[in-house]
C-alpha cells in the first residue's frame, strides 16, 4: 500500500474514533453542559462526519481498484469541508467560540467533494 493511502486510511481510522466518541458525549454528557441546539449542532456534525468518512472509505477503495485522476480532489474536499462544517459545530458547542462563515464554507466544500466525484465518474468512460 502506497504510503499516501496509508496516511488516508489513518485519518479515516481517526475521523471514525473521533465521531463515535463525540457522538457518545453529546448523547449522555454534553446536554447537561450546553443547550439542546448545541447538542444538535454536535449531532449534526457527527452525522456529516459520518456520512462523509464511509463515502472517503468508498473512494480509497475505489482508488485501490482503479486509480484515477481526481479521486485526490474529491478526498481533500471531503477532508477539508469535514473538518470545517463538523469541526466549526464542534467548537462552536464545546468550547463556546462562534466562528461564522466557516460552517458554511465546509458546506460548500462537501458539496463541491459531491460535485468532483461525479466529474471524476464521468472521466472514467
């Protein structure tokens, strides 16, 4: 295994440790701390970790399989757009800070991961 997917495949490992744990603390510890809209924004931000750390597993795997250019873009904007959608949700509920557009933006970047692989599919044929 190239050592980039290795690198890949860690940060994978680590997104799904990181989501299972924040999932368990906003469900028994979290709502005792903070408002049921934090707590719901921690949800929701586990929920687009989740979703987006399986669809970054399928695209490592499909990279195994059959390489192509552009799978590396979908995988950046996914890693990059969970960590500023999830992690802007997180901070704004564990630690109290408002950072703004930076939620939005990691929207966007998920999206435009969306948008990329579909490029990339077309590619292919």
């Amino acid at each position: 295994m190239p050592s980039i997917n290795r690198w890949a495949w860690c940060g994978v490992a680590l997104s799904g440790a990181l989501m299972v744990a924040l999932g368990a603390y906003a469900a028994h510890e979290l709502s005792s701390q903070v408002s049921t809209e934090l707590v719901s924004a921690v949800e929701t931000g586990v929920r687009y970790q989740a979703w987006h750390t399986l669809a970054i597993m399928a695209v490592l795997v499909w990279r195994s399989v059959q390489p192509m250019a552009g799978q590396h873009w979908v995988l950046a904007l996914w890693a990059l757009g969970m960590l500023c959608f999830s992690g802007s949700l997180y901070l704004m509920a564990l630690a109290g800070l408002n950072l703004g557009i930076v939620t939005p933006i990691g929207g966007v970047l998920l999206i435009s991961g969306w948008l990329t692989l579909g490029v990339v599919a077309l590619m292919q044929g």
